[in-house]
C-alpha cells in the first residue's frame, strides 16, 4: 500500500470546548468549576470513543420486536448497546434535568449551562437526545398537575438511566415521551381523532380510557407519553404509561418504526392505542395549552441542536482546510476558501450567540418581564432562523472537504441527515411564524420591549434597523404571507444585537454588514477584502 499524503487526519481526540472560541467568549462570565465542566464534556464528545458510539448507534438501527414466539403482542423496541452508552452519559450529567434539580446553582443559568452542553452533545450524536429533550420539557407540563408531579418527578429527575421493561413505578429512572400529531392533521392538532372517556379506576380523579392513534410516536421506549386526545370538552392532554403497575403493556400496539432519512439511532413509531389509560394533565379541553408549557423548551433544544449540528460541520471544514494541499498551498490560504470558511463562521458565531441568548433569557425571565416577553416571542423566531440555516450550512461544508465529505465513513454523512429535521420538529416554519404572530396579537407590548432590549444590546447604532422591525412587524400582522420575511429579520438582528453584545467587534460588525439590510444570499463565500477572513475563521475555530 502506497504512503498515505495530502489526507486530513481523522479529526478526533481534540477538545470540542477549547477549540470553540465562540463558546469560550460566550460563557466567560461563569464560574471556573463551570467552564472546566465544559471542558471536560468538550473532550469526549470529541473523542474516538464517543464519535465510535455515535456510528454504531446509527449504523445499527432500533428493532421493533411487536411479537413474542408464541404469538403473543411484546410492542419492544431493541436498541444497539452504543445507544444505551449515549443515554446513560446524557442522563448522568443531567441533560434531561438540571434545570428541574432542587439543589444550589452556582452558576444562576441553569438553562444556559445546560445549553452548553446540549449544543455539544448534539453535535456529537442527535438522536438520543429526542427521549432526553422530552423528558426534560416533560416537567414543564407535569407542573400544571401537582399530583403527577408528586407521582412522577421523583424518578424523572433522577441522574440514573433505566432501560428495564418494566412498571415505571418499580424503574430507578424514568424517560418521558410525546405524541401530538396524527394522519389527519399534523400541525393542525385539532383534527386529531384519538378519545378519551373517564373510567372509575383510580377514584373521582382517576384514570380516562383512551383509543385512537399516532403517526409519530417519537422515542416509543419511553416510560409514558404526554398525548392528546378528545374529549366531550375538546382536545385534552394526558399522561400515558407504557406499561401498568403489573408491569403489562398499557394497550400501546406498535405497527411500525418510521424508515427515516436520518435520526436513525432514535426510534419513531406509528402507534395504535387500545384502552390505554392515561391521567389527566392540566384541565379538560385545554390540552393545547399544556402541551404548549413542554412545546417552548422543546423548541429551545431544536435550536441549540441545530447550532451544535453547524459548528461541527464547520469544524470538520477547518479541519480538512488546515491539513489538505491544492494548487501547491493548504486550502486554508486560499483566499477563496478563507471566505467560504469565514462566511461560514459568521453564521455559526451567530446561531450560537443567539441560540445562548434564548437559553439565557429563560433564565433572566422569572426576575425580568421584559426577558420573559423575549423568551416567548423570539423562541419561535430562533427556531425558524437556525433550523433552516443548519441544513446549506452543512451542504456547503460537505463540499469543503469534497469527496471525502460524501463518504459514510466520517460523520457529515449523518450531519447532513439529521440537519432538515429541527426545522420540521416541534413545529415546521411556517408553525414558527404563526405562532410569533400570536404572541404579538396575544400580548401587543412584548414587540416594542423585546426591540427595546435589542437597541440596549446593540449599544447604539441600530435605530434604522429597529425602525424597520416595527414597520415590517406591523405589516405581518396586517398581511401574514410576509411573516417569514419578518420572522428571518428579526432573527438576524436578534443574533447581530447579541454579537455586539458578547463578541469582538470584528466578527459582530462583519456579520451586520453582511447580514442587515444587503441583497438576498444564496450562497458562502460573499465577503470582501475588508474582512479579514483567516481572522475570522481562526478565532471561531480554533487549532
């Protein structure tokens, strides 16, 4: 065999932290204990071995075993053991409960610590985190029911990872899982047609008898499912176990595990529900209401996944660039490939700063009304812009690294695979835009504090483009055909306004003279001679 030259080595064994400059700059003001934390966590994520759990968790596919020999219904799903490694680690740092725990905080952010490390934890490996994002969302709901909560968040929140096929009540820990949409509707829940009746099991406040069906049952291992279903009030949610206190099936029946095009180490099932029971949560008929407290956290995570997803992929461009010779020079000194890369980098620097910045102002809002309006309102907008970012993003790094980047072998195979899928989770983009112009019909001041604040983090400098917002807000409300234009530059200066805020001037300004008020972009590479491009680059991506 011929010596092997001009092949970027395997990019692992590096510290996913201390090479992200970004992070760095953006966690700064935490505690040292903290930011060693990430650290560490940034050193196996980056790892051989955790980047060999993330292939095989994907190269071996979940198995529905929906029989036994004899005949009988077992509806088990079958994981490959590298699964079960990403879960037990996610869940042993608390990914599925840190912001719940009821101990010290000594950073004052949960949510944004957590964040941290779910953006990294994602860029390693997406699937496992579907069971660990609804169960941490789980509590949100559960808190509209006191009684559950009492029965279930004990289990919940604690840092041990069960996979036993038994009664959730008899299981050291618990997974929680959702199923919403139906093959009726989709988006549109309130066409569902799966039921519910009251039962006398379980006393005056007991149980409810439910049959119907789901399209998509996401992570169909869990322990219990938050569903909707009708009642003679309306669409109602409900809590329902997988199995009974005697341990039998709760009449969930599996038909079959969805043939995805990624997100493949996560199963998703079409479910049939026959006399299920399930418990009450919040009230009767306002099931949509309480499946909203879970449904903002979820969206949180399909952002911060999505940044996670974006820094890899740039950080395996990089990579190769740094290593790989064309035309007697490293791509990196290229100066086309130096604005590809840049331009690159802008748009990670920026879904990052704002994907922290959201995660942030969960933490501020019980302190602040104004960063509560700010969690409600740009949630959506985040979500819209970085989930459909994520996906040309990951194309154009794919190219970077050329054939190499089209190979199964490494993982930008899988990245491109699993980058479309937040944007069409927990709400595609349209559902985003619609939902950002409820919240400015429901609660009219929350535009002009959330602009306010944006002005404040921008420092000065912006009230043409403030200006803008307000024209364009009003003109989505009047005509909701232009609530994606909106949406998308709400998003950008949201990001711009947190770059001036937390990033050095040169990266923030070349993002807001790019980004603001220029000509519609189709593709990297757009930056001038006034930028210094290798700068940019070499301080988001650090060697």
């Amino acid at each position: 065999m011929l010596p092997m030259s001009n092949q970027s080595p395997v990019h692992a064994g590096h510290n996913a932290f201390a090479e992200d400059g970004v992070l760095q700059q953006l966690t700064r003001h935490l505690p040292a204990s903290v930011v060693e934390s990430f650290s560490e966590h940034g050193k196996w994520v980056a790892s051989a071995e955790a980047q060999d759990l993330a292939r095989l968790a994907n190269e071996h596919a979940p198995i529905l075993r929906t029989h036994d020999s004899r005949g009988d219904r077992e509806d088990v799903v079958e994981f490959h053991p590298a699964y079960h490694a990403l879960m037990r680690r996610a869940v042993s740092m608390g990914l599925h409960s840190s912001i719940w725990e009821d101990i010290p905080d000594e950073t004052g952010h949960r949510h944004l610590s957590r964040a941290v490390r779910f953006m990294m934890t994602c860029g390693l490996e997406a699937g496992h985190t579907c069971p660990i994002t609804m169960t941490n969302a789980g509590i949100a709901a559960l808190m509209t029911t006191p009684q559950l909560m009492k029965d279930w968040s004990g289990r919940i929140l604690s840092r041990k990872y069960d996979s036993s096929q038994r009664s959730p009540g008899s299981k050291s820990g618990l997974t929680i899982g959702m199923g919403m949409t139906e093959r009726e509707g989709g988006s549109d829940v309130r066409t569902n047609k799966s039921v519910a009746t009251r039962t006398n099991v379980g006393g005056a406040d007991g149980m409810w008898r439910i049959n119907g069906q789901k399209w998509f049952l996401s992570a169909p291992m869990c322990d219990a499912f938050f569903i909707l279903a009708n009642t003679d009030a309306g669409p109602t949610c409900f809590l329902l176990p997988r199995r009974l206190p005697d341990g039998n099936n709760n009449g969930l029946q599996f038909q079959r595990l969805k043939d995805k095009l990624g997100n493949r180490s996560n199963a998703s099932s079409e479910v049939v529900f026959h006399d299920a029971l399930g418990s009450l949560v919040g009230e009767e008929g306002k099931g949509i209401n309480a499946i909203l407290e879970m449904v903002t956290l979820t969206r949180l995570d399909c952002l911060v996944s999505s940044a996670g997803h974006m820094r890899v992929a740039l950080s395996q461009a990089v990579h190769h660039a740094r290593h790989r010779r064309a035309f007697g020079k490293l791509l990196i000194d290229q100066p086309l490939m130096q604005s590809v890369l840049a331009d690159m980098s802008l748009d990670v620097a920026a879904a990052q700063a704002l994907a922290l910045r959201v995660a942030r102002s969960f933490d501020l809002a019980p302190q602040d009304s104004v960063e509560g309006g700010f969690a409600r309102l740009i949630t959506p907008v985040a979500k819209y812009w970085v989930c459909k970012l994520a996906p040309s993003l990951v194309v154009e790094a794919m190219e970077c690294l050329g054939g190499n980047g089209f190979v199964e072998s490494g993982p930008m195979a899988r990245l491109y695979r699993e980058a479309p899928l937040n944007a069409i989770w927990e709400g595609a983009g349209n559902i985003m835009c619609l939902d950002v112009l409820r919240v400015m019909r429901k609660s009219p001041n929350i535009m002009e504090s959330v602009l306010e604040r944006l002005a404040e983090d921008f420092g000065g400098k912006a009230d043409q483009t403030i200006d803008v917002l307000r024209v364009a807000g009003k003109m989505a409300l009047e005509d909701e055909g232009s609530a994606r234009m909106f949406t998308e530059q709400l998003a950008l200066t949201a990001a711009a306004a947190e770059m001036k805020r937390t990033l050095p001037g040169e990266i923030a300004d070349a993002f807001v003279e790019t980004r603001l008020g220029r000509p519609w972009r189709h593709t990297y590479g757009m930056l001038d001679s006034r930028t210094s491009a290798r700068g940019i680059v070499d301080y988001v991506i650090r060697s």
